[in-house]
C-alpha cells in the first residue's frame, strides 16, 4: 500500500470504530451534524412533522413509572393531567421541539419549563417537583410554526 491510502484507510477505521459506541449517536445529533465522506459535517435536515421528531424519552423509564401524558402538535396547546399528578412528589417532563422560536410550558401564568427549540435535535427534560406545581391546566406557548413532542411521567411510587 501506497502511504496515502494506508493513512486513509486507517482513518476511515477510526471514523469506523468512533462511530460504533453506544455513548456517541445522541451527542452527534444534538450538535446538529451528521458525518459524511471526508469527514465534513452536513446539517441535520430538520423535520416538518412532529411525528417525525425524536422520542423524548431516551432511555427506558424506571419500572413502576406512569406515562401521564403523551402527544405530538405544533403551536399553542393545552393539556389538563390527571388528578394523580398533583398528588405525586414530581413529575418529569420530556419535549423535543423543531422551529425558530421558543417552546414553553405555562401553568397558571408563569413559566414551569421551556426551551429553544432550533432543528428538532434537541431532547429537554425538567423534573417538576411538588413544591412547584401550580395546577393541572398547562398549556404549551409556541409559534404556530414550531413542531413539537413531550412526554409527561410520574416516577414509581409517588
């Protein structure tokens, strides 16, 4: 082998081999790129459906937890939890969001949780407690453009 195909062949193995930890696909996607040949980055195509966006919940949910709530939408909505969730110590919220404004959770006119939202790359989670749940009528304030995803849990035994 000549010296150039061999440095190219090695680094093509390394890409390889970089490429095929568990711990790395979710940090490549959250930056927003995706490797190509020759090693430079191409944007993530950002998706136009939320159907289409990532699952929040990204890693399995301790045994014993509830899934309160689930549902993919775009712009303002609104969702009433159920009775269980105001008695629970906390709850856990996962959204994952696609456009170029803000995605926030509002509860009783205040802010619970929110975030940028960008390419739809992005997973968020907030961890509600008891302290700080104003009431079981939230509505999610976004742009009729942003596309989103969420999920809502409450942890075993609570």
């Amino acid at each position: 082998m000549k010296p150039s195909l061999l440095a190219a062949a090695l680094s093509a193995l390394m890409l390889v081999s970089a490429c095929s930890g568990e711990a790395q696909p979710r940090a490549a996607a959250t930056h927003g790129a995706t490797a190509r040949a020759g090693g430079t980055p191409s944007p993530v195509q950002t998706p136009t459906s939320p159907d289409r966006l990532p699952n929040p919940v990204q890693s399995p949910l301790p045994v014993g937890s509830k899934t309160l709530y689930t549902k993919t939408g775009h712009g303002k909505a609104g969702v009433t939890l159920p009775a269980s969730a105001g008695k629970a110590s906390s709850i856990t919220v996962m959204w994952t969001c696609a456009g170029s404004s803000k995605f926030d959770i509002v509860v009783a006119g205040k802010a619970l949780a929110g975030s940028d939202c960008g390419d739809g790359s992005g997973v968020f989670t907030a961890e509600i407690p008891h302290a700080h749940m104003r009431g079981l009528a939230w509505k999610f304030s976004a742009a009729d453009s942003v596309i989103w995803r969420i999920v809502v849990t409450q942890p075993p035994g609570k």
